[in-house]
C-alpha cells in the first residue's frame, strides 16, 4: 500500500513527526474500510512510532499513546510475524525512556524471539540496540558493550548489505558509548567519529547530534573539560534545532556533570551549576526520565550543601530518594538495590533482573532443577542473558581498522544466549 510506505517513509527522512500522525490515520482509515487486520496492525505500529516519537521530542502523554497505538496493533496481528516483532521493540524503548526497565527486557526479548525465528537481521540489530542501552543505564557496562558489539557485528553483514545504513550508524553510536564507560576511551573515540562522518554523509541529524554528545562524554571522561563542554552545547543546538528533549537532556546532563567537576574543583561558583541543574530537572520531568531526575536531585541537594540551604538540600534528597523507591530497583534475590553503581547484572527468563552473583548462586543451588524466580516463583530452567560460568566471560572491541578492510568478519565469539 503506498499509503503504507509513505508512513514508514516518514520515520526515515525526518518529515515533521505531525505528519507522520497523520499519514499513519490516513492509513488505519484504509484499513477500516477495506478491513484488513494486517494493514490495521500496520497502521496501530505507526501510530505507536510516531507517538514514541513524539514522547522524546515534547510530552511524557505521548509514551502512554505509543503504549496503548502498540496494543491496538498486536490484536490485529498474529504472534510471530514482522510487525508484532516491530511492536514489541517500540513498547521495549518506550519502557526504556520510562525507566520500566523489567517490562522493557520483556518486550525485548520478545522482539528478539520473533526476530530468530523470521531471520530478520534489522529486527534483532535493534533488539540488541535496545538491550545494551538498558543494561547501560542500569551500570552494567560489560553486557552494554557485548550487546553492542552484536549489534555492530551484525550491521557489517551481507544480510543488511549497506554499511551507511541508519542501522550501522545506531550501532557505531551504541559501540562508543559502551566502549567510553568500559574505559576504552581510544576505541569510543574511533568508532564516535565514524558514525559523526556517516550522519553527515547521510544528513541524518538525530545520530550526528547524538554523535557529539557521546564525543563530549568521552572527552569529559579524558578530563578534558572545554572540549567535552564545546560538544555538548554543539548538541544541545543541534537538538534544540530539531526539537529533540531526549537528546537535549543528555547533553544537557553531560553539560552539567562539566559544571559539577569545575565547581568541585572551586573554578567556578555554584550558582551557574545550580541555575543549570534546576533547568535540567524541569526538561527530565517533562520526559519523565526517572533516573535522570533521581541523579540531578542528588547533585542539586550537594549544591544546596555548600550554599548551607539545609532545607532544600533535604527536600532533593528525599525527593531523590523517592524517585529511587518508585523505580524499585532491587534485586529479586537479595532485594538490595542495583542499577545505581557498576554491577554485573542478570536476568531470568521471566524479566526478573538479578545481581549476576545472586543468579549464579540460585543456578548453582538447583543445579538438578529448574530454578525458580524469587520475585514471581515462575521456574526457569536457565538465565536468560548468559548461561556460561560468571568468571569466564571475556570480552575485547573490534578495531575500526580492522573493519574496514574485512566489513564480513565477526568481532568476538558472542557467550549470550540472547
């Protein structure tokens, strides 16, 4: 249906996310009247894009309407086919950008399900897209980067055949980003500064600006101060020029973590990190990006310390604090907390997420049986990340050199069963 392909088409070309609503109703009236479950589901999946869209940009609303356009589109559909495999990845991101993190790993995984059995290449680069940025926000940096390096390994294969392809940009920009907070600050470097020379090749605008911004944190890593501060504002312009909030608030929480450092350092006074960090808030609550707001409370409450306003100090710890119960992160064995600090993480098959130490503790103790998850009791005969021993995962990046003169080489021996 062209109707059909000048809706997807949207997504791609950065026409006004307004018109992508508007083809995608075109297309689910379409559908209506020829009463087609197919191209309904079609048109729902659209609909939810657009919405997710629509939720970075401007409004939290929006992440509940990607929601509820998803499961519209999944009653229209059968369970394995390409469009449910698509509408399980949209409901994953947007649970990720709402900080839902166990319903995120679920969609995931389904999406991942889906994507084996159809061999769709694209659908399960996006998954592991999607899983390396979760297990990067919850500070698990080695599965971040494994992840990412599926996702990279696959966009260099003969199934994709475009190495300038939205998809290589998404996993050279998800390799930098693991590889900078593993450490591999040289590596982040090269692989940043290839997906920045393809967006612009390609005018793709969203990965240049969220090329810079990751650039400006690998600088910041390097302390490296300007020049991770100089990135950071060229993305927030970008963003602003675009009307970006997800990737306005990322560099602006990159610029901030600059002002924290200087003003720690006593160069400069709290009064711009304090102006700066009050501004953030109000973008990430407007998002609705919970670990955000939780991580600017708290830098905000240390602000109020040294300023000796005791009383908003303590209200941003408290509302700090709460943030931190609401998301209930903890662990379904030990029930202490994870996601705040570096940790090895794992998960059941259910989406119940573990301390990877717990998890290998409760394999090791029904080694002759399915295990059983203590948060729902739903049994499981394996972890659903990694099945292999805790110590023996291994793990080393891909040289970009290397890439170029092999684009069909494989960059590691994957341990995942994911």
């Amino acid at each position: 249906m062209t109707i059909n392909i000048i809706a997807a088409l949207t997504f791609h070309q950065k026409i006004v996310e307004e018109d992508a609503l508007e083809y995608s109703h075109r297309q689910l009236y379409i559908s209506e009247e020829l009463d087609s479950p197919s191209l309904r589901a079609e048109s729902y999946l659209n609909l939810a894009k657009a919405h997710l869209r629509l939720g970075e940009l401007e409004r939290q609303v929006d992440f509940q309407q990607a929601l509820n356009f998803a499961r519209h589109s999944l009653y229209n559909k059968c369970e394995l086919c390409a469009t449910a495999g698509h509408v399980h990845l949209t409901v994953g991101s947007v649970y990720l950008e709402l900080a839902g993190f166990n319903k995120a790993l679920d969609s995931f995984q389904q999406a991942h399900r889906i994507a084996l059995a159809l061999r769709d290449t694209a659908l399960e680069l996006q998954v592991y897209v999607g899983l390396s940025e979760l297990f990067s926000r919850l500070q698990d940096a080695e599965k971040s980067a494994r992840y990412a390096s599926k996702a990279y390994d696959l966009s260099r294969s003969l199934q994709l055949n475009d190495l300038n392809s939205r998809h290589h940009r998404a996993a050279l920009l998800q390799m930098a980003s693991a590889l900078r907070k593993q450490g591999e600050l040289g590596d982040a470097h090269d692989y940043c500064s290839e997906a920045t020379r393809l967006a612009l090749i390609c005018g793709d605008q969203a990965s240049y600006a969220r090329s810079i911004r990751i650039m400006g944190d690998i600088y910041r890593n390097k302390s490296d101060i300007n020049k991770a501060f100089r990135q950071y504002e060229a993305a927030m312009g970008s963003a602003a020029a675009m009307g970006d909030r997800v990737i306005q608030m990322e560099s602006m929480d990159g610029a901030a973590r600059c002002l924290e450092a200087l003003r720690i350092q006593h160069k400069i006074c709290n009064c711009r990190p304090l102006e700066f960090n009050t501004r953030l808030l109000e973008v990430a609550k407007s998002i609705g990006a919970k670990l955000l707001m939780r991580a600017v409370g708290l830098r905000l409450s240390g602000i109020y310390h040294s300023l000796g306003d005791e009383n908003n100090k303590l209200h941003h710890e408290q509302l700090a604090l709460k943030i931190q119960n609401d998301l209930a992160l903890n662990c379904a064995a030990c029930r202490s907390p994870y996601g705040l600090e570096d940790d090895s993480l794992e998960a059941l098959s259910c989406s119940h997420i573990l301390h990877a130490r717990c998890a290998y503790e409760l394999v090791r103790r029904n080694k002759k049986k399915k295990c059983p998850c203590p948060e729902c009791d739903r049994t499981s005969s394996r972890l659903y990340l990694n099945c292999n021993d805790y110590n023996s995962m291994q793990y080393s990046p891909v040289q970009l050199s290397i890439c170029s003169s092999d684009s069909h080489g494989t960059s590691h021996q994957a341990t995942s069963s994911v």
